[in-house]
C-alpha cells in the first residue's frame, strides 16, 4: 500500500503533491461506525452520500413554525431563565444564568449578550417595530457593556435584567396589536 492510498484511501489519484481526484464522492472515502467498521453504502440508504436533517414541523425542531403565543412563552421562559431563574439563599435576590455566565471576563458577557440579541431578533420576527426593538437593542447594550467592568458589571447584571424587560416590552406592544 503507498503513502497515498494510507492518507487517502480508495480516492487517492496522482500524487500526493499534486492529487486529483475524479469526483467529491469518491473524495470523502469510507463511513467508519463507532466500533471502527466500514458502513457499507446500502446501510445508509438512498442519500449515501451525505446526511440530511428534515425536521418539518417536529417537536425536535426548536425553529419550526410556532404560534405567537407559542413563541412568546418561548422568549418569557428564557429570558426567566437568563435573569430572575434563582433565588440567593437567604434572601430575596433573583439571579439568573445571566449573571452566572457574565463571571467568566469578557467571554461570559459576550455568549450572554448574544443570546439577548437573539431576543430581539425574535421580536423582530414578530413583527414588532423599530422603537419598539432600539429601546430593546438599548437594553442589550447597556447591560453588555456595563457587564464588562469586571466587579460592578456583574451585580449590574443581577439587579438590571435586561431580557424579562424586554420580554416585557415586547409583551405590552403584542398586547397592543389585533389578533
């Protein structure tokens, strides 16, 4: 066996300077299972050569088509989540992952703050206008920003909540609008 057919098997053409190769199939070499067998191309049905996820409109797929209201409860149970899911002993602090996350430097803020925009994407989705999604984007900037300063921005960040105040917001135009 050469050089060539070990770092590429069955699809190594030419040299391995200059290979070609005749074809992306015969390129992605064989599907090997967990226990280091080859899968034989009838095993994986008529697409063979590749995967292909359809979810439709399952409930494996946290994007398929929602209701309104569906997509509400959606954004209400996640910005809970992000902001009022846990209480501190003791006392009557709510906190939620918001706050547990931003104490990781600068990485923590930036994956939180990218779910918040996510929220306000959301809102978009449904249809709410643009003041309507600048006053949240203000939200999502103010708590990011001041989440920054290393000390103040976390408890900033347990006592501002910005996701339930945007939930909020959004809710109060929904409840404005026809159905």
């Amino acid at each position: 066996m050469s050089n060539e057919e070990i770092i590429f098997p069955r699809a190594a053409r030419g040299r391995i300077s200059g290979a070609t190769f005749r074809g992306a199939s015969q390129a992605r070499g064989p599907v090997i299972d967990q226990e280091g067998r080859e899968i034989g191309p009838e095993a994986l049905g008529p697409q063979g050569s590749g995967f292909h996820f359809e979810f439709g409109n399952s409930s494996a797929n946290p994007f398929a088509n929602r209701t309104r209201e569906q997509r509400m409860a959606r954004l209400d149970a996640l910005a809970k989540l992000l902001d009022v899911a846990f209480i501190v002993p003791g006392t009557n602090i709510r906190y939620g992952i918001d706050g547990l996350i931003g104490l990781i430097p600068v990485v923590g803020d930036l994956i939180t703050t990218a779910i918040s925009l996510w929220l306000v994407r959301e809102a978009r989705a449904l249809g709410a206008p643009w003041h309507v999604t600048a006053r949240m984007l203000g939200n999502v900037a103010l708590d990011g920003v001041v989440g920054l300063v290393p000390v103040a921005g976390d408890a900033f960040d347990v006592m501002f909540r910005a996701n339930v105040r945007n939930v909020r917001m959004l809710k109060r135009w929904m409840d404005k609008q026809p159905r």
